[in-house]
C-alpha cells in the first residue's frame, strides 16, 4: 500500500518569509531564518533559527520554527526564551571569532 506523500502548496520561500516575519515581531535582529526542508510525513517546512552577525554569517543554530506546507502559518517553535538562551550559549562559544570581526 502507497502513501501519499505531503506536496507543499507554499514555497520554501513562502516558509522562509513566514519564519522571518515571526523572528521580527518575536525576537532580536541577530536571530534570522535558514534554509526551509520539506518534511512530507508531517507537511510542513522546517526553518532552522540561527545567530548571525553581517561580517561573520551565521554561527550557530539556536530553533527551529515549524510552518505549514499548505499555508504561511506558523505550527510551532522553538519557546522564545529557550531561543534566547540558545543564542547566549552559541554567543559564548564564538565570543572571539564574533568579537574580532566586529573590531
């Protein structure tokens, strides 16, 4: 018996974007959407938060925010604060690399 898998009505794009507007309202400029990944079993992309800094790029993964594959609606997420807690700790671990490149 085939399964039918999931096919997204939005684009990465459109999840990337959706993520995006819900990292400006939610939290620092600092924390920005990666790259989406389709997940087809439980239809929806998966937008990984990352720490970046505009010499450096992105320096760690801190979330994740999970949008729908059929509309630009959020289904969950990493809770803010442990988002938060996450950036302080990749923050500690990339201190030199993120403070040099700011000099």
């Amino acid at each position: 018996m085939m399964i039918a898998q999931a096919i997204p009505k939005i684009s990465a794009l459109d999840a990337e974007a959706a993520a995006s507007h819900f990292l400006f309202d939610h939290l620092p400029d600092r924390l920005t959407a990666g790259e989406p990944q389709f997940n087809a079993q439980g239809d929806v992309w998966i937008v990984p938060v990352l720490l970046a800094y505009p010499r450096i790029g992105p320096v760690g993964q801190v979330g994740e925010i999970l949008v729908s594959g059929q509309a630009k609606t959020i289904v969950s997420h990493t809770p803010v604060d442990k988002m938060l807690n996450n950036a302080r700790t990749v923050y500690d671990q990339n201190r030199e690399k993120i403070e040099t490149a700011v000099l």
